[in-house]
RNA sequence: GCAUGCGUAGCUCAGCUGGAUAGAGCAUCGGUCUUCGAAACCGAGGGUCGUUGGUUCGAAUCCAACCGCGUGCGCCA
C-alpha cells in the first residue's frame, strides 16, 4: 500500500511549524541561486531516527547540494544561517550530523506549548473535514452463512477505517454488501421448503446445514460421470453419478424456479426470504456488539438493493459500447488485459459483478462519496481491479459536483492456522467466528479472575460480573488489536495463546497502560491534588510528550494510506514510552508539587490520548482490569 | 502458462514512501516489587534484509532477472 488516499494539514502542528520554518530559511539561502525548482525546497522533516539525534531532523541538504555542485554540510550551515527568529526561538541550535543531516532539538518551552494547545477534545486532531464524503463497504456476510474469521477482518477492519474517517471529520457511509440475493439463497430457501421446515422457527445453524446441504445437491458432477464412463467403473458407480447427476438437475430447477418466484414478488416466498435474513442478520448485529463494530440494518446495501439497477447497469454498458457479446456473455474487455470482466451470463442473468457495478455507481453517485473503501479478502484483487476499471471506463467514478471520486480496494490476508493453512477446527470445517471470541472472552475472563483473586489486586474487591465486563474487554482487545497491528494485506497466523498472553505489544498491554494512569488519576482525585503547568525536565517526559504530540499526524497517516496498523503501532509506542515514564518519573510521590501537577497533566493528557487512539479500533479501555 | 502479492533475528512482525549503527514483541540469559498496578521496567546475546545485477552521494525501500511460497485466472460470490 503505497497511495495517499486522503490528505488533510494542519498548520498549527508542530512538524508544520518546523518546516514551514525551514522552508522559509532554504528560500532566503538561495535567493541568489537561480537554478532551483521550487520542489527542491521541502525541507523533508522528519521524526528522528534516534533520539540522541534530537527530536526531529531535516534531510534537504543533501539532495540540494547536489543540484547546487555544493558540500552538504556547507549547504545546511547556509540554511541554517538563513533561519527565521520564529523557527530559532522553537529549537535549541541546531547540529549539522554526518553528511549534512539538521538535527532538531525542541526547547522544553515548545514542547510545554505544543502540549497546552493539543490538550482539548480535538487531542490535536483535525476533525474539520465536514466537506468530504467517504463510503466504506465493510462485512459483507452471506444470508444462511455461519460468520467465520474471514468475517472477523471484513468486520473490524472496515469499522476501524469507518471510525478514523469519522474521527478526522468525515461524513461516512458504512455499506454491508449482504450476499442476500440471486442463486445461492434461492437454493437454500428452496430445500428448506422441500423439506417443509417451518421457516418461521429455524435457527441460523438450521440455514447453515441447508445452505451447505443445497450447495451439495446442486453440485452436479457431470465430469465425473463422464470420467466413470471412459475408465469402465462398475455399474453401481455410474448409477449412483446419475442419480447424483439427476438429484443436481432437480434441485437446480427448483432454485431457479423458487428465484423466479421470489423475483416476482411472490408473497409466501418473500416472507420466508425475509425471514433467512432476519436470522442471519441477528447473529451478525449481537457479534457486531461483541466486537464493539457499528453495524445496523440502516448500514445494509446488500445484493437486493441493487436488483433494480442489475437491468440498467447492463443498458449502460451496452449502450456505451463497452460490453461486447462472447459466447453468448456479455463482457467488459479492457487495453492491455487478456482478462474481460463478465457482466451477464449467457442466460441473461446477471452476477456478482454486475451488483458490485451497480453500487460503485450508486456510492459515488447518489451518496456522493468522494472516496469508496472496499474492505475485502485480498483473492478478490483481480475482481475489483476489472470493476474500478469498468466503473472508470463508463465515467461512474463522477460525483453530482463533476469531481472525480476514487475506489479503492483494501485486501486483507487469510487468518491462518498453526500449519500455514488457512484457519480450520480438528474436524475441517471453518472456524466459526462465534467460537472464535467465546474462546478469547473465556480467556480474558479467567485472566482477570486470577489476578483479582490477590487482596492487594486493584480489582480485588470489584463483583463477579464486573469482572467479567473487563475479562471480556481484555479478550477481545486481544483479537481485534492481533488482527488490526499487522498489514492488514498480509495473512496471518491465528494463535491465541499468543495473543491472550497480555505480553508485549498487545492489545491487553495497551489497556493495562490506560489501567495504571487511570489509576494514578483516581488517586490524585483522591487525594486533591491537581493538574497544572507542563514542564519537561526528564528524557521520558520528554519521550512521552513527543509521542503525544505525534497523535494528530499519526492518525491522518494512518487515514491516508488506509493503515489501521498505523494505529495500533501509535498506541504501542505511547503506551511503552508511558510504562518507561512511569518507572522512572514518580507522579504523586517523591516530587515537590510543581512536578506533581506537570506529571499529572502529562498522566491526563496521555490517558485521554489512549482512550481516543483505542476508540478508534473500538477497543474497550477499562479503568481497572 | 499468464497475472498478482509476499520473502527482514530461532518464531511472529514493524520499518513513517530513498537517509545516520536495520527496529519491536515472543523465546533465551542477567538485573528491578516494604514507595503511584511487575499484564510493567532496565540490560545482554541474536541479521549476507531470498539471490544476482542496476539506478543513486546513499537502497530493506526504486528498476531488471532469477529462486522459493501464496493467491487469482468467463457464465460461483
């Protein structure tokens, strides 16, 4: 991932003020010079690489002296010469390092500002972006379908995305694509008919049994039949694939019949239609609430949305001149690609594609969606390429304002097991993702438990079931934060005992950060003292205040490339450089009472700070745990 | 076969879009609890960044080729 999809400035942040700085200082070195592009000036400031280097550093002067036939360092000392009182009376004097690096060290004066002025409910966010619109199309489950871990990703990726645009401002369309429609739910709604199951009373593993026992029926194993006749098997064999063979045939004109039915509005069919969903679509919304992802029925944009708009996408494909005949399909063929995409089967029924066609136009075309995120497994990367193209090639991607808005897919990778395959339980079959987050809320409980049991346990005298409020949040945190710190492009192992180890970069450790300084600040309550002035006067209050202060562009980068991992690493970092903080800076003991108030609003800062990042990725932050 | 993604420490992964000595977590080893929560902190060892070329003052990062693994490839979604 290496596109900038949203880009917001904030000119009052802290790395804005230093290059704007610098950027005035490499103008006035080179008035004399003439022969500079104007992109010859960012001044490329960056977060230093080590701290003994400073806070920030600026990396301009080598590319620049190139250009200019210069030495480096003599080019950085120009610049430097040249800094405005407003970017000198920031910083201590800057050092030229090694090839002509700009080592920044921040006053402690700035760094106390910089905190003052964050610390309002914006924590130095910009959340002025009200102008822009962005549709995220997150979980798409199939009606009749059991939720499994690839859900999970869907789910929780595609809300953390929802919530950071929120966060920044954003107007946010959140779009559950439901497989609900076509084919695939007629076949189940038709067994479970045969069957004569009383549709008003089945269960959502009753719709999983039948939607798996259908797709069996409907499998019509002709080339096998074929292959039993060529090698001369025995009879009964042959027999059986024909009778398998008919029993498909059935089962498929029945679907087709049962779809046509329910395509026409046939009431019984419809009710018991709705009914599959209802089912399904309970369990989805009790997991969503586990997870702590919004999702609602107003969030459905399923396939039976858009069956209306299957015929007219078509037409306009058609008649654009950008579907050709093949076989009896219509196709879409792209410059340079062997690989068309089909729009309509041969039969005149329209496919996946088509659907996915239709909603593009209808998420930037009537919600007005300036950006369309696609939180998908990564095997459809081929599938969405062909639809952008498509939606392009026909002039789709033009909101109501004539502006052009961009689709982007964000692929996600398989959730595997211990064997590098993906994810399945002892007998084969999927993981449930049910099974999946009792088994970690079990284990957030059972950790929790043990730790009140000692009396001088924080939670020591907290009930039974408030305890298992926080074991559940620990639990959970220990899924989502696994799932969410990594690329989300790549695929990886599944491994509780890992991620329920609360060890190390975890989502446990995060809360256990918040834990503590909630507590700190329960306890300053307690015992009246109060916030005041910030002053830094250690490395880790230095430390700690920086990364704070990092929080505003932490986050836009993380909106920009899609990154939610940007998050979690974000968290991770101030939750360690707090827990370094802690240990060596006592807050409410040992220290003379200026020192006490700095540390504790550098406590509250930090709390408020952690809880927003978390809430982001919508993990609980407990004050105890 | 074509396309596409990925190869970084024993294991699991970062690496802020080309910058200084490649960083974490787990595991291993050694230190920290009569003082704000030890789910923590401090320190040590551990790497030819798949291979080979190329571009560049400078490459894990960009380009090419090769090796290995994954995934996808017209009437399923």
């Amino acid at each position: 991932m290496s596109q900038t999809h949203a880009r917001t400035s904030r000119p009052d942040d802290l790395a804005s003020q230093l290059e704007a700085g610098f950027r005035t200082a490499i103008i006035a070195a080179l008035a004399e010079c003439t022969s500079v592009a104007a992109a010859q000036i960012d001044p490329l400031i960056k977060a230093a690489a080590n701290p003994i280097f400073g806070d920030f550093q600026a990396n301009f002067a080598m590319s620049l002296a190139k250009t200019l036939g210069k030495n480096p360092r003599e080019v950085a000392q120009m610049v430097i010469d040249c800094a405005p009182a407003s970017l000198l009376e920031l910083c201590d004097p800057f050092e030229i390092a090694g090839p002509g690096f700009v080592n920044i060290r921040l006053r402690p004066e700035t760094i106390a500002t910089a905190l003052a002025q964050m610390d309002n409910p914006s924590l130095g966010v910009s959340n002025a972006n009200h102008t822009h619109t962005v549709a995220v199309d997150l979980c798409g489950v199939n009606v009749a379908k059991q939720m499994h871990v690839g859900h999970l990703r869907a789910t929780i990726i595609g809300d953390t995305i929802a919530r950071l645009f929120e966060r920044l401002g954003w107007r946010v369309h959140r779009q559950n694509h439901l497989g609900d429609w076509g084919l695939p739910i007629a076949m189940t709604l038709a067994a479970l008919r045969r069957a004569k199951v009383d549709i008003a009373r089945v269960t959502l593993d009753d719709l999983n049994a039948a939607y798996r026992n259908a797709q069996a029926q409907g499998r019509d194993d002709e080339a096998g039949l074929a292959a039993a006749h060529a090698t001369g098997v025995g009879a009964h064999r042959i027999a059986e694939l024909e009778a398998q063979h008919e029993g498909a045939a059935a089962a498929i004109a029945d679907a087709h019949d049962t779809l046509r039915r329910l395509q026409s509005g046939e009431r019984g069919v419809v009710a018991d239609w709705q009914k599959l969903i209802d089912v399904t679509m309970h369990e989805v919304y009790e997991t969503a609430q586990v997870l702590g992802v919004d999702l609602k029925p107003e969030h459905n944009r399923g396939e039976s949305f858009f069956r209306d708009r299957l015929a007219p996408t078509v037409d306009a494909f058609v008649k654009a001149n950008l579907a050709v005949r093949d076989a009896g399909a219509l196709v879409v063929r792209f410059d340079g690609r062997e690989r068309p995409l089909l729009i309509q089967k041969s039969d005149g029924t329209s496919l996946y594609a088509t659907t996915d066609l239709a909603a593009a136009r209808y998420r930037v075309q009537d919600l007005g969606a300036e950006l369309v995120v696609y939180c998908v497994d990564a095997r459809q990367r081929d599938h969405f390429k062909d639809v952008f193209d498509a939606v392009k090639l026909i002039g789709w991607t033009v909101r109501p304002d004539h502006s052009q808005a961009s689709l982007v897919h964000v692929p996600f990778g398989a959730v595997l097991g211990a064997d590098k395959r993906p994810l399945k339980t002892r007998s084969g079959e999927n993981f449930t993702l049910k099974a999946l987050l009792d088994e970690a809320i079990a284990r957030g409980r059972r950790e929790v438990h043990a730790r009140a049991a000692s009396p001088d346990a924080p939670t020591a005298s907290l009930s039974p079931s408030e305890l298992d409020a926080i074991g559940r949040a620990v639990g959970i945190a220990a899924i989502k934060y696994a799932d969410l710190s990594s690329d989300v492009g790549r695929d990886y192992v599944f491994d509780l005992d890992r991620m329920v180890s609360f060890e190390g970069d975890t989502g446990p450790y995060a809360q256990y950060a918040h834990a503590r300084l909630a507590g700190i600040l329960a306890k300053a309550t307690a015992l009246g003292a109060t916030s005041g002035a910030i002053v830094i006067a250690t490395p880790q209050e230095r430390a700690l205040a920086l990364n704070l202060l990092r929080y505003g562009s932490a986050i836009e980068d993380a909106a920009a490339q899609l990154a939610p991992n940007r998050i979690a690493a974000f968290i991770f970092e101030l939750a360690n450089t707090f827990n370094a903080f802690y240990q060596a800076c006592p807050v409410l003991r040992g220290s003379d009472e200026a020192t006490r108030a700095s540390r504790l609003h550098l406590c509250d800062l930090t709390r408020k700070v952690l809880a927003d990042a978390l809430s982001i990725m919508a993990i609980e932050a407990p004050s105890r745990m």
